[in-house]
C-alpha cells in the first residue's frame, strides 16, 4: 500500500487538486435570514480550504426544492452575494469549493412551502417519519405528483440554479442524486410510480436525472460536475427492486458525459444492498470510466486503502470535517482528531462550529 496517497495531488475535471480529501457536504443550518449564506458560514468554510475539494451543504435551487429551516438557497440575489462571501474566503486560503445542488421533494412540509403548498414527488407517496419545521417536528404530508408538464420547470430550476453558483464565484457544482431527495425519488421503484416517460422503466426512472445533469453541464461544461449517488441507502424512505441494475444503467449513461467525478456514498454495517448486489466503489470501478469520490464512514486507513486498491480516487469526510478543519495537516503530521459533538451539527451558531481548534491552535 502507498503511505500518504490520500495527501497526493489529483486531477479533478478541470483542476488539480493538492490532495484527495474531500469535505462531504453536510448540512449544518446556519444560513442566515432569508435562507442566505454570511459571514459565519464563509469562516466556517474557508477554515477548512486545504481539504482539496470542498462540497458545500446541500442547497435549494428553488424555495419549492426547501425542506429544513435555516438551509442556505441559491435561488435569490442575496444569496447569491451571501456565497460570494464563502467563495471569495475559501479561494484567498488556496481551496477549491463546489456548490451542491438540491431539491428535497417530498422531504419537505407545507410549512416550509410557498403558500403552504403540498411538497412534490414523483408520485403522491409519502415517507415515513417526519418533516424538521421551524416549529419543530411534523409528521410528513403525503406529496402532490408533479404533473409531466412540469418536469421541464424543475429541469429549469436546476439550470438556474446552476448559473446562479456560476455567478457567485464557485468553481463547480454537485448535483445531489443521494439520500432520498427530489432525484433519488425519481430513481427508485419505491418512491416512483409514474406511468409517463418518468416512470416505469429504469431508462424512465433515469430520464430526470440525465435530463438535469445535461441542464447542468451546458452552463459548467462537464469537466465542473460532478454527481452524488447513494445506490444502497435506505434514508428518507428509499427502496428499489433492483438497485445494481438502476445504478448499473445510470454510470453508464455518465460513461458518455464525462462529469469531473461522480460521488458515491457505499454501503457499511446498515448495508441497505440487496443480498448479492455490490454496491461498493468497487463494483461502479468496474464498470464506470471517471474519477470517483467515496464517501460514508471512512477514516485514514481505510482511505488509503481504499485509494491504494484503486476503488476510489479521492474520499470525503464527512464528521471528521466538521470538528477537524485542518484534516489535511492532521493527516499529514498523524497528529490525533478533535471528537465531534453530535449535539451541535444541526443549527445553532459558532459552538461546534467555527471553533473546533486547528493543530496549531491546540499547540499554541
Ligand atoms: C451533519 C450532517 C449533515 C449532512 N448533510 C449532507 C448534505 O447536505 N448533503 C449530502 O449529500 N450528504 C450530507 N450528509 C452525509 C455526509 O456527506 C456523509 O456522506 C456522511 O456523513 C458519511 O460520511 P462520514 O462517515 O465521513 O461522516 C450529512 C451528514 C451529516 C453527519
């Protein structure tokens, strides 16, 4: 195994990046009014600029794609200044940051809606559990169906969406295919019923996906795009007859996109795969020509590992970013990890936040 692969250079799409880490978008609703990006975030971010590639938090290309309080959007001016702020401050410490693009679908509530209407889904199915409002927890409403006259309107969203980041100084965006949002509900049999062209069969299911990854790309070009995929994940209610087949079809399609990488979440101990379905960065090497991310309960040594076999090109961290904002360094010196705080990953202000200390500080 190569010692220190993850802290060696790779090409990305269009850049090269100084090393393999990626800090996972994690939501951390702490977005300012209006749902717009400020000062707190753009520390918060630039503290952690020597990850080689940054993933924003998840963020609405829409006020109709909005599912939590307090998530930033990029679909108003004022956002669009708010994230000139974390872009300008993560660019002036050497990093690079791509923006994540999101619409919830049915993860949402008519609370959190224009005019308190019912989230929409590809199908009117709701998911089990509940919605987080700013009045706290609800139980989730069964969504409206979005009539196929409307698809183009949401494939329009993104496209906005997607010129909005280019505005606001990002050097690429994530399209989020993962975890049960708007795309993943498009995806899977469990949450998709449609008997139009969006539904049905697999190349049906896909058609939303590839039809926003193409919106996307004509305002990036492919080598700033990349794409999120959870092909095993249960979250958020999701279900599939036959995931390796679905994804299978869908890293093919990529095959003929180019995308700078495509993100995969895998399975681990809660493996939601099938019995003898893989899953795994493993199994989509096999089978999709790019660069892959992996992501979902890796530490260092399973990293290398990881790289070191050829099963992934670059991992995220996602909890170890939040209270290590100097991993790269850690890493680099095997110096120990500050232990995150659960309690305050979701909204809040700086506590667990902006003030997990870098190495240096801890020295000083
Ligand atoms: C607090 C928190 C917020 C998250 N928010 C997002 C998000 O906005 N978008 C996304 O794709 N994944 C999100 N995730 C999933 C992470 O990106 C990552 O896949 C997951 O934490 C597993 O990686 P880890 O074991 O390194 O933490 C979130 C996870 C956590 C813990």
């Amino acid at each position: 195994m190569t010692p220190n692969a993850l802290l060696s250079s790779v090409q990305v799409g269009r850049y090269t990046l100084p090393n393999r880490l990626v800090m996972a978008p994690l939501t951390r609703n702490r977005a300012g009014a209006g749902n717009t990006p400020r000062e707190l975030n753009a520390t918060y971010y630039a503290q952690r600029a020597s990850a080689g590639l940054i993933i924003t938090e998840a963020t609405q290309i829409s006020p109709q794609g909005v599912g939590y309080p307090a998530t930033p959007g990029i679909h108003s001016a004022e956002q669009v200044e708010g994230w000139k702020l974390v872009t300008q401050a993560v660019h002036d410490r050497g990093g690079h940051i791509f923006l994540q693009l999101w619409h919830v679908g049915r993860i949402s509530h008519p609370d959190l809606q224009p005019d308190g209407a019912l989230p929409v889904a590809p199908s009117a199915i709701a998911p089990q559990g509940e919605a987080s409002t700013y009045e706290g927890q609800k139980p989730f409403v069964t969504p409206r169906a979005l009539e196929t006259e409307e698809i183009p309107g949401i494939v329009e969203q993104y496209r906005q969406a997607a010129k909005n980041a280019l505005e606001a100084g990002f050097d690429g965006v994530e399209v989020h295919g993962a975890n049960g949002y708007l795309l993943d509900q498009f995806l899977r049999d469990g949450s998709n019923q449609r008997t139009d062209q969006y539904g049905g069969s697999i190349e049906n299911r896909a058609r939303l996906l590839l039809e926003v990854i193409d919106a996307v790309v004509a305002v990036w070009g492919s080598d700033r795009v990349g794409l999120r995929l959870s092909p095993s994940g249960t979250f958020n209610s999701m279900s599939d007859s036959n995931p390796q087949a679905l994804f299978t079809y869908v890293a093919k399609e990529l095959n003929q996109r180019n995308l700078a990488y495509l993100h995969l979440i895998e399975p681990r101990e809660d493996n939601g795969a099938p019995e003898g379905q893989d899953l795994s960065s493993h199994f989509f090497r096999s089978i999709y020509n790019g660069t892959i991310i992996g992501a979902g309960g890796y530490d260092r040594e399973l990293a290398e590992e990881t790289i070191a076999q050829g099963d992934a090109d670059l991992i995220a961290f996602g909890r170890w970013y939040i209270s290590n904002p100097d991993l790269a360094e850690r890493f680099a010196k095997n110096a120990p990890l500050n232990e995150y705080d659960r309690s305050t990953f979701y909204g809040g202000d700086e506590t667990g936040y902006t003030d997990y200390p870098t190495l240096e500080l801890q020295s000083a």
